[in-house]
C-alpha cells in the first residue's frame, strides 16, 4: 500500500514495487488507504505511508492498529524535514521504519525484503495453527495492573493467528479480558469498592494498598483454552468474593450506563458465557470462533 498526495511519489514508489515482484496499491489520502486496511487488513504485507498528509499524520491509520481496532500490517513512514519528537513517536507508535526524501530506491527494495520475509513467516505460522486441536495457556500474576495489558495481547494474539474472529470481535474480546483482570485485581485482590475509584490520589492510594498484608500475597491466576471451535478464559482472585446475583444483566445494553458492575457489565457483552463460581471470586467466559 502507498499513501501519498503528490501523484510524482506515489509512481516512483510502484516503479520499485513491480521491480520486486510485488503489487502495489496507491492511494492519495488517508481516508481511502484507512478504509481499505480496515476491508481487508491481510490483503497487505507493507504501508509505505507520506508522514504528513494534508489532511494530518498518518500516524493516526498505525495508532489505529496499535489499539487493537484492526490487524495491522508493517508501516514504513516518508518524510521531509521532521523534527526528532515526530520520528520518536513513529517508532514508538511501531513504525517499521522511517525514511526521509530524496529517498533512495535500494532503501526502499531491502524494506520490501524484509516486510515479505515478516510475511511469510506470519502466514507459515497461521498454517501451522490451521491443524490446531488445543492451546492451553496458564498464568498467575500479582498485583500488577502493568502486567494486565500485555497479558491480554499474548492472548488475543493466539487467537488473532487463528484467523477465526473480524478484527471489532477480536477487539472486544481483549476489551473484556482488560476489564475482567483490572476487576481481579482492584476489586477481588485488594477489595476496594467501585466507589474509592473516584479519589484523586487513587493510583497512589492502589499501590499503597498492593503492598500491604494481606494483600501484597494475593494472586490473580488466568487459565485458557484455545481450540479452533473456542475460546474459554477462567479468571480467579484470591479474595473473598462477592454476590455476583445482584448485579446487572450483562446481555442487558441499558446496563452499561448503571454505575454498579458497569465493568463486569461491559466485559460479558463481549462473550457467549459469563459464568460466575458460588463465592464470586472466579468467573469463567467463553466465546465461540467461527
């Protein structure tokens, strides 16, 4: 894919994307190139994106793959003059790499090597997983909530590689594990009430608590199963629970706007099961992939 205003640019690019034997795709704004990754986001194994459009940065289609709404492929940025904060942030954001104008064709030729090589090992990977019968994976972690979102991405990875659920359904289901963990741990670990949430100091006041007894002690534990039929996530905390009868419907959308369980609430609207354990302190969801 190429992303670029100026047609002179965008045809310099095909002349050494055919050279390599590969097909390009150009489009002259962001709009149009976001809307056919978010189409066909598989159909691609590279973005060569102009870093300044006019209609803003196209940081904003690779922020849009980092936070989950899309599978994104590698993005190689073009620029002008930029400053040392913008190059920062493209490579913080995930940028494959970055190369400033005039640009060099062999530069450019040596990038579509290595973004086919990235290709080809994602799609013998995928072909691997096509024989699945059973992933388990199993974890326990502290108090940790920087622990929980890289825990939800090794997650949604094993089943993004299943290529058996779109990219908002995948989203979502790592949204409700995100929700289900942060619970465990505030809620069931350290047993602070919805209600504490809204003191200013609450972060200091959470990591305060994380390491007193007896909570320093508790453990979240995550055991999945992945088959190429289902997901199945069980999530237990080592506190005393909580009676889980009284909350709201999660299949319910009213509920969602209730500030009781909004959480819980908006994780099982994610999932086909939502089963709760006698004491609270476990709940178990499940989700079909088709």
């Amino acid at each position: 894919m190429i992303i670029d205003d100026r047609a002179s640019s965008r045809e310099f690019l095909v002349r050494i994307i055919r050279h390599e034997n590969l097909e390009p795709e150009s489009f002259p704004d962001r709009a149009s190139a976001g809307h056919a990754l978010r189409e066909d986001p598989d159909g691609f194994i590279l973005v060569i994106a102009r870093l300044r459009l006019p209609e803003g940065s196209a940081l904003e289609l690779l922020r849009q793959g980092d936070s989950g709404q899309t599978t994104s492929p590698p993005f190689i940025f073009t620029a002008g003059p930029v400053s040392r904060q913008e190059i920062i942030q493209a490579f913080r954001h995930g940028a494959f790499d970055l190369f400033q104008e005039p640009l060099n064709p062999r530069e450019i030729s040596a990038a579509l090597a290595r973004a086919r090589r990235k290709a080809e090992k994602r799609a013998k990977r995928r072909n691997v997983y096509h024989y699945l019968r059973e992933k388990i994976l199993d974890f326990e972690i502290g108090n940790q909530l920087e622990l929980v979102q890289p825990l939800v991405e090794v997650l949604t990875s094993e089943i993004e590689t299943l290529n058996r659920l779109s990219g908002h359904r995948l989203t979502g289901l790592g949204v409700g594990l995100h929700e289900l963990l942060v619970n465990a741990i505030e809620h069931g670990n350290l047993e602070i009430p919805s209600t504490l949430k809204e003191r200013p100091d609450y972060l200091h006041y959470l990591r305060r608590r994380a390491q007193t007894l007896p909570f320093r002690e508790r453990r979240v534990t995550l055991y999945a199963r992945i088959t190429p039929e289902s997901f199945s996530c069980t999530i237990r905390d080592q506190g005393p629970g909580f009676d889980w009868r009284n909350l709201p419907h999660p299949g319910n959308p009213e509920n969602l706007i209730k500030a009781h369980g909004r959480g819980i609430t908006m994780a099982g609207s994610f999932f086909d099961e939502f089963i709760f354990n006698e004491s609270g302190n476990e709940i178990t969801v499940k989700k079909a992939l088709s």
